[in-house]
C-alpha cells in the first residue's frame, strides 16, 4: 500500500529509492573497475524499509546503521557524490576518505554510528537514547540493523537496559532472509536465530514488537510513525522487525547486478535473466512502488520516468564528483586518530 502522504513526499520516497538503487548500481561498476578495494555490501531490495522508515524521523533524531548503510545514509539525506567519495577512499568524502563503505559518519544529519562490526551500534543507540532522554530533548534514536546482529550478545544487553529505563529508541531489524527459499520461511528462519519469530527475542524484555512487510513502503511508513509517536509520548523503545526478501545480486560475497534497473521493468521483468524475474516480479521494492503509485493514479508512468532521469543524471554527477576527488596526503593518516 502506499504511505498516507501528499503527492509530493510520495515523489520524494519515489527519488529516494531510485537514488539508492542507481547509486548502489553504479557503485558496483565501480569496483568491478578496480576502483576501490575492500568488502563492502549494497542496500538494494531493502529500500522501501529505508526510505519509508527514515521519512518518519524528524531532523534532530539520531540514526545508527551498519555494514548495509549506504541507503540509510541516503534516505537520511547524504549527499551522492560525497558518500561515493567516502566510499572511493577520497579527500572530499564525509570523513575524508578514511570510513570508507563501512565506517561512515554524519554527525550534521544525526549519523552518529555507522558499524561493520555486527550488533555493535545496538548498545551505542541505547546509549545515545539514554543522553537524549536525560536532556529531555524529545529525540528519538533509531538503530536499523540485520537479523544477523541479534544473534550477538550486545543485542538482549541493550533491549534489558532501554526496557528497563524506558529509552527513547526504536529498534528497526531488517531481516533480509535468503532469496528462494520463499517469503514465509525467509520470515521466520532465515538468521541463525535458534528464537524465532525474531520478535520473541525483545517481547521477552517487554519490549512491544511487531512484524512489517518490509518490501511495503505504506506498511512500512505506518508502523514506523505509529512506533516513533508511541516512543516520543515516553512509553520507552519499541522493535520492528521488515521482512523483506535478499536481493539475488546480494547472494555471492560481492555483489553483482543481474539486469540494471529500468522503470519499465516494473511492467514486464522479460529483460531480466529467467532465474531471477521472479525476485524483479515480486519481492523489488521499488518496482513494487512505482506499480502502486501508476494503479492508484497518483504519478503517471511519464512523472516515473522523469524522476527516473533526474536520478540518474544525479548519480553520474556523484561518480563525476568521486573520481575527480583525490586520494588524502599520507600525513593524514596519522590526523583525527586519538591513538
Ligand atoms: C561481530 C561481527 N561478527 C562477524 C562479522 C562478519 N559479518 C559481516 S556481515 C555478517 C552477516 C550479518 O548478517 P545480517 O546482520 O543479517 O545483515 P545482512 O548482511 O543480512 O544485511 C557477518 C557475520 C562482523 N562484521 N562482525
Ligand atoms: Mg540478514
């Protein structure tokens, strides 16, 4: 279904989740050209969750993210061409090329945390929700992670403290199961979890958590505002577990795009390779949302391919922008370093 917003900020979701896809896309060009070196993981069929769940944050909450961040850091309003910087290493990305893919911060927009380390922001989000409440500040913190990271031991350490000292912290865990092995048990096993629904594990501290379809944008935007509001009335934290399904490109250890993204495809998937039309039919956000948008008759197919254009056109501006950046002089190895 589709969020319960005016035209505009339905565009605007739209934008987000076309910037992410086309960002991550070409980013993936990028290292496959030598590039940058260096793991790194990309966001794609998870955008709705993303950029429906950040929409609801206002401008002084805080955010938390992981190894999966870079459309986070998007829909929470990053700059392209400086995060490809960061990403690429460069002197012009956000932390001056030294946080790279997994490590970047954005204080300004309230990203105090970005981790690779699996689990490890949950704490840190606790702890940021715990000085927000001593301020009586109204913020709100909001830690996005995997199903993966409540398998670690910092996961029910945090849930115990922000249930008990009822912080102001939304818990958004995006399970992003295995690709097909089905959407009903993708939901329920796909983490190594031995507790499973996922939302038994913090029910268990008291703490009120529910499922969403995470490939959902409207469902996604309801539970979360609904969560955020219930949290800022000071009734402590709350966790939402976003079913989506792994995109087939996320599959192997490093990514690789099995058809670009092209609006049309959200009419007919002919042009993607047989053995994964069906994630591109069913489980792509994205596509999933522009069907909406046309059925309900709120964007006509030409305002899609427009907003299409313009993404596109941003994106190459980014590349543009990260490559022409320079590597950082080596004496900046040794700045900013509290060793
Ligand atoms: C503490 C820790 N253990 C192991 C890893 C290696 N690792 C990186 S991503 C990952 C899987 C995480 O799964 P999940 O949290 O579900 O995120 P997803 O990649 O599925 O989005 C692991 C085990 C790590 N980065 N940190
Ligand atoms: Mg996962």
């Amino acid at each position: 279904m589709l969020p319960k917003l005016p035209k505009e900020n339905l565009l605007e979701i739209l934008r987000k989740m076309l910037l992410i896809r086309h960002f991550e896309e070409s980013l993936i060009g990028l290292f496959d050209k030598g590039l940058f070196r260096g793991h790194y993981h990309v966001y794609i069929g998870q955008e709705a969750t993303g950029v429906a769940a950040l929409s609801c944050l206002g401008g002084g909450d805080y955010m938390f993210t992981t190894h999966r961040n870079h459309g986070h850091l998007l829909a929470r309003g990053a700059e392209p061409g400086r995060l490809l910087a960061e990403i690429l290493g460069r002197k012009d990305g956000y932390n001056k090329g030294k946080g790279g893919s997994f490590h970047t911060n954005i204080s300004s927009l309230g990203i105090l945390q970005t981790s690779a380390v699996v689990a490890g922001i949950i704490p840190l989000s606790t702890g940021a929700a715990y000085a927000a409440k001593a301020r009586k500040a109204g913020q709100v913190s909001v830690c996005l992670f995997g199903d993966g990271a409540l398998e670690e031991g910092a996961a029910p350490e945090s849930f115990n403290l922000a249930s008990l000292w009822k912080l102001p912290v939304l818990f958004l865990c995006e399970n992003n199961g295995k690709y097909g092995v089905g959407r009903a048990v993708a939901a329920a096993q796909s983490s190594t979890m031995a507790a499973y629904p996922l939302t038994d594990l913090p029910k268990a501290y008291k703490i009120p958590a529910e499922q969403v379809d995470g490939l959902d944008a409207g469902a996604v935007h309801a539970a979360v505002s609904e969560a955020l509001s219930r949290i800022r009335r000071g009734e402590g934290p709350r966790f939402i577990e976003a079913q989506t399904v792994r995109w087939p490109g996320s599959e192997s250890n490093w990514p690789v795009v099995p058809v670009p993204t092209e609006v049309a495809l959200a009419w007919d998937v002919g042009t993607a390779p047989e053995k994964v039309r069906g994630w591109y039919r069913e489980c792509d956000p994205a596509l999933i949302f522009i069907r909406e948008l046309v059925e309900e008759k709120q964007v006509t197919r030409e305002e899609i391919s427009q907003v299409d254009k313009n993404v596109r056109g941003q994106v190459a501006q980014a590349v543009d922008f990260a490559l022409k950046s320079p590597y950082p002089d080596l004496e900046e190895a040794l700045k900013d370093v509290f060793a």
